[in-house]
C-alpha cells in the first residue's frame, strides 16, 4: 500500500509596513525670537539718466523676524554724475538714497535664500556748490544670499543683490538725470 501525505504550505509571512512622517523640525527660541540685522555691501551704481557708473556703498540696519525683514538703508555715491549747472558748466553731484524696504527670504531650511523686497524712500541729489534737492521714490531688491549659522553669534548672510530705484516725485532743482538707477553689488549682514 501507499500512503500519501498532504501537507498544507505554511502561511506567507505577513509584512507590515510602517511609515512614519518626520517630526517637524522643533523650532528653537532663536528662530522664533526677532533678530537685528546690520550689513553693508559696495557695488557699481548704474545712473541711468546719466549715462553715468559709480562706486556706491551701503549700510544697512534692520529687524528680522522669520523669514521676514523691515530694514534702513542708506547709499552713499558721492561722485553720481558730472550734470550741467544753470549756467551751463560740469558739476560734480553726489546721489545719496535712504529707504525703507521689506524683504522675505525664500527657502528657509536651504543655505541659499534668493530674496525679494521692496520699499520707499527718498532720494537726495547734493550737487557741489549748490543746494541739496531731494526726491522720493520706490525701490525693488533682488538676489541671493547664502546663509551661515555662527555658533552662539546668530547668522552671517552674504550675498549678491541688485536695487533699482525711481523717483516718482520730487522737490523743484532736482536734476531728473538722476531719477533712475540700478545698484548692483555685494552685501554682508550679521542676524543676532
């Protein structure tokens, strides 16, 4: 005789898969905290209406919170442009421009934050051996800034940005040569 044995296979195994969605990333009280911000950065200074470019410095102070940030800015271009006077002779004329700008950094767990901004301000024209005229304009801020967190010294940013700037109203004797300009340049700030 034969016998015959059946056998049933064991069950299959039984795989679980558990997914798990990362934890957000805690907040630390600096980050939530607002932070000041000082700077400055150097650049060429494209005076449109005056076929004119000239080394521009600026400094900067500011309050940051998040990823957000109201910031002073003054430009200083003693050497603007060379603009007829009213009597027809060169002028030396300096261009100086102070503004309040907001500006928001994209990409706030990335190192490089392209950044936007925009703001008001006042542009000043002081041509030499005459009176100082100003006028007031808006201004947009583009460009890149690479951040570098500083070990119990907050964040050092630096990067590349380019400001225009247009007047939209100003004083009488303000030279509207001057009225447009395109700053482009290298800025340094320090959040703590």
């Amino acid at each position: 005789p034969v016998r015959i044995v059946v056998r049933r296979p064991p069950p299959p195994d039984r795989v679980v898969i558990r997914v798990r969605a990362p934890e957000p990333r805690a907040a630390t009280r600096d980050e939530d905290a607002p932070r000041l911000v000082l700077g400055a950065g150097i650049g060429p200074m494209f005076v449109l209406g005056a076929d004119s470019v000239v080394p521009v410095g600026h400094a900067h102070v500011g309050l940051a919170l998040g990823q957000v940030e109201f910031g002073l800015r003054l430009g200083l271009a003693p050497y603007a442009a060379s603009l007829s006077n009213v009597d027809g002779e060169p002028t030396d004329t300096g261009l100086y421009t102070t503004d309040a700008t907001f500006t928001y950094r994209f990409l706030p767990d990335a190192d490089l934050h392209p950044i936007l901004g925009a703001g008001l301000g006042a542009v000043i024209a002081a041509p030499s051996g005459a009176p100082p005229s100003a006028g007031f304009g808006v201004s947009l801020r583009a460009g890149l800034e690479l951040g570098v967190d500083l070990p119990d010294a907050g964040e050092l940013g630096v990067g590349l940005d380019a400001i225009g700037t247009q007047v939209v109203g100003a004083e009488a004797g303000f030279p509207w040569a001057l009225a447009t300009s395109l700053t482009v340049g290298a800025h340094l700030d320090w959040r703590f």
